[in-house]
C-alpha cells in the first residue's frame, strides 16, 4: 500500500504576507520608506538607529519566548489551523485581496 504525502500547512502569516494586495503594498511602503531615507540625510542617521534598536529587541524577545513557544507548539498549531479556515473564508468574500495594490488602486 502507498503513502500518501501531506503538504505541510502554511502558517496563517505566511499567507497573509504572501496574499497579492499585502505584499504589493509592503513593497509600496518600504520603497517609499527606502527613498524617503535617502532624501533626507539627518532623518536617514534617525531611522537607522531605530532599526538597529528593533532588531536588537526583536532579538531578545525571540530569545526569550523561544522556551514558551515550543511548549506551547500544538496550541500554535490548532489556532493556525483555525486561522487558516478563516483566512480561506475571508479571501472568498474578498476577492480584492488577491490583486496587487495598483490594480486595486486604479479601479478607484
């Protein structure tokens, strides 16, 4: 008898980040974010410093709810399901969320 391979689900964020009108707008956002740094020298030096300080506490907070995490890792797992239900329900009812941003945007 065969085995049947099941694809692993994706986590509910990682669809929500790869839906069309998010990603389209993340990449509107960090474009406009990245030039604006450019432009303005005094605000660049600003905006790097605050990056650099998120990346640090990010990586603390990761560090320390990383025991919390993998103790917690089958709850995770059914809330990602359900969510992932939900997010299947949502992109039905709309169907904006799978066009990029300028399409979206044009039709306004």
């Amino acid at each position: 008898m065969a085995s049947v391979a099941v694809a692993p689900q994706l986590s509910v964020v990682t669809r929500v980040v790869n839906l069309p009108l998010v990603s389209s707008t993340y990449d509107l956002v960090s474009s406009a974010y990245s030039s604006t740094k450019d432009q303005y020298p005094c605000l660049k030096s600003v905006c790097e410093m605050a990056e650099k300080g998120v990346k640090t506490i990010t990586s603390v907070a990761v560090m320390s709810a990383l025991p919390i995490i993998q103790k917690l890792e089958p709850q995770i797992a059914v809330a990602n399901t359900y969510a992932c239900k939900g997010l299947d329900r949502i992109e039905e009812k709309l169907p904006i969320l799978n066009r990029p941003t300028n399409q979206v945007s044009s039709e306004c």
